[in-house]
C-alpha cells in the first residue's frame, strides 16, 4: 500500500498521532514535559506555528500552521517522535513509544481550522476523562480562554459523566 501525504506548502494540518499499542502513557508529567521540550527544539529548528492540540492517555491531535515554502510535517514529526523516544526509552523501559504512522487531513479554510479545533478541545470529555474541557490539562483550551477565544465554560457534557470525579 502507498501513502500519500499532502505536498501543500504553508498548508495548515490536523494530526493524529498514537502511542505503540495504545499504551497510555503521554499524559505522565515527565512525559508532557519531554514531548513539550522536544516539541520546541524541533519548532526551532523547523518552525511551524501549533495552534492547537490536546494530549489523550494513548494519542494526541493537533494542528499546524507551516511556513509558506514548506510542506514538510512528516520530518517534523520524525524528529519529535525520535526525540521523545531518546530521552525516555530507558525512563519508560520499552523500546517502542509510537505507533509507525500518524494520520494527517489538510484542513481547507478558517472554518475547517474550527470545527477541527473544536473537537481537539472536547476531545477529552468526547473520551469520558472529564466532564468540563476546562478540567483537562493537557491542551491548548486554557491558552484560547485567557486570549478570549472560549469561554472558560464552553465543552462542557450535558449531564454527569459515568465514573467522572472531578
């Protein structure tokens, strides 16, 4: 089977990224923290612009921004993906942190940036880990609260979650 990525530079991308066998481990603080340091010595090396993610126990999305004469996110995430690996390989005592691949969709216009931002935000209430956005610490809603792009209160389940303490 042939993969094809999308070759649109300064595209802005939503990504799917998920840890090998679905293991839950990238919401460990050192882990947010590694992925985070790793993450900012590959932007600056590559930039590109992150305007949304979320990190979930066994998978993360986001969106990126690339600069106008680049298109390249796969080396990007190679480097991230390698980088995270180096450093806690022998800290999480496995050899394999990744799945392989990740999945990628070249968002079209503004309100495709949206709705994909949106459902990064609830991400964590659509997968029952919280019953309000807010409550989930590992994404990008508390920067869009404090610049008022969200109100603290937006994404919040309809009623109480089964099993949610939060």
């Amino acid at each position: 089977m042939q993969y094809r990525c999308s070759d649109t530079p300064g595209g802005t991308f939503f990504f799917t990224v998920v840890t090998h066998e679905r293991q839950p481990w990238l919401v460990e603080p050192c882990c947010v923290k590694t992925l985070g340091e790793v993450m900012r010595h590959v932007r600056a090396q590559r930039p590109f612009e992150n305007l949304a993610m979320v990190l979930m126990p066994d998978h993360l999305h986001a969106i990126w921004r690339l600069p106008p004469d680049d298109a390249d996110f796969s080396t990007r995430w190679m480097l991230i993906k390698q980088g995270v690996v180096h450093r806690l390989r022998r800290r999480m005592g496995v050899q394999a942190l990744w799945q392989g691949r990740f999945w990628e969709h070249t968002l079209r216009d503004e309100r495709d940036v949206e709705q994909h931002m949106h459902y990064i935000h609830y991400n964590p209430v659509k997968h029952g880990h919280v019953q309000h956005v807010r409550n989930w610490p590992h994404s990008t809603f508390h920067r869009y609260v404090k610049n008022g792009v969200y109100p603290p209160d937006w994404g919040s389940a309809p009623g109480p979650l089964p099993g949610i303490r939060e």
